[in-house]
C-alpha cells in the first residue's frame, strides 16, 4: 500500500472519489437532459443532485484533511493524499461550474454544437472511470495506475480536438457575435472537467515515479 496501514485514510479517499463520481453521473445526465433532450425540468433536478453529491464530498474531502492535521501519516504522505483529494475534488467543482452556466444562462444550442457537446461530455465521463482506476491503483499497485493516467491523457487530447473543432464550427455560424461568445465561453468550462483530469493523472505519474526509487 501507498501508504503504508492507513486503511481508514484509504477508505476515505475512495469514498471522497465515489461522491464525486456520483456528483459527475448527475452532471453528464443533467447535460444531457438540457442541450440534447431540452428537458429543463429534469437538468435543474439533476443539477440539484449534482450540488448535492458535491457537498457531501466535501464533507468527506474535511474529514480526511482533519485526520491528515491530525497527523495520520507521515508529512510527505500527507502531502500526496491532499493533493490528490483536492485534485479530484476540482472536477465535481467543475461540473457544477457548467451547470450553473448553463442553467443560469439558458443557453441556445444550435444543432451542430449539440453532437460536439454530446461527444465531449461522453468522452469527459470516459476520462473519469480511468481517474477512479487510476486513484484505486495509486494504493494497492501504484506502477498500475500508470496504464491508467496514459489514458487519461490520451482522453484529454480527443477532448481537446474536439473543443478546437467545436470552436471552428462556431465561429463560422452565421449567428450573432454574443452568441458566439457564449457558446464559446460554455464550450471552454465544459472542457475544464477533462483538464483537471489531466493534472491529477500528471500528478500521479509523479508520485509513481517518486516511489520508484
């Protein structure tokens, strides 16, 4: 283990992760209920959902600090719990980010920016069951998780073609300048989710890699 015997640390850890997990499913189907099934009433309770599975996340995220303050393990190992708890936290914090644009914008959705946003969300949602393999991994065999966070990576940079793509197609739409900017700067807060992702699996290729020697 990791971290040596902190089973309790670890069950904390991985309860944190399911929070979020739970928090992002709510998310993904919250999208999806607004931009491709224009069903309002379903994404804001499915937003709601996703507030609350991050709130209790963040209840677990200050009881693995206060054991952490505590001093539960050693201070490198602290150091490394924290910054992977706050790493995944990040995400569920990001998914709120866009559903509370979207929700608070009403943002329109022309047909051709609706597969794009389909796509990325489905991709992002990918990216996250290789952040829980990778996390999993990170206690029990850390040199797995690296099969994991190459993943990770390789699921950031289909994103990120997809954001590119995404941009070129609004920006050639015949639809005004402010809705441009819109559309631009929603498609921008979504693809944050896959970017956290992507420093939490840097961060962990690290750890891995500081262990080895």
């Amino acid at each position: 283990m990791l971290w040596g015997k902190a089973k309790k640390i670890e069950e904390l850890v991985l309860k944190h992760l399911r929070q979020v997990d739970i928090a992002l499913e709510s998310f993904y189907q919250a999208v999806i209920a607004y931009v491709v099934e224009h069903d309002i009433d379903r994404a804001k309770k499915l937003a709601l959902d996703t507030h609350k599975a991050e709130g209790t996340a963040d209840d677990v995220r200050r009881e693995v600090e206060a054991k952490l303050l505590g001093g539960a393990l050693l201070a490198p190992s602290r150091r490394d719990i924290l910054e992977v708890i706050e790493s995944v936290d990040r995400l569920a914090n990001s998914g709120e980010a866009v559903l509370d644009a979207l929700l608070l914008e009403r943002i329109q959705f022309p047909d051709r920016i609706v597969s794009y946003v389909n796509k990325i969300v489905e991709e992002t949602i990918e990216i996250i069951q290789w952040v829980d393999q990778a996390v999993h991994a990170l206690f029990r065999h850390p040199t797995e998780a690296l099969q994991y966070t190459e993943k990770i990576e390789r699921g950031e940079g289909k994103v990120d073609q997809l954001e590119r793509e995404a941009m070129k197609a609004i920006f050639t739409m015949d639809i005004d300048l402010a809705r441009k900017l819109q559309l631009r700067d929603f498609i921008g807060r979504l693809v944050e989710i896959s970017d956290r992702a992507e420093d939490l699996s840097d961060r962990i290729d690290i750890m891995v890699a500081e262990r080895r020697f």
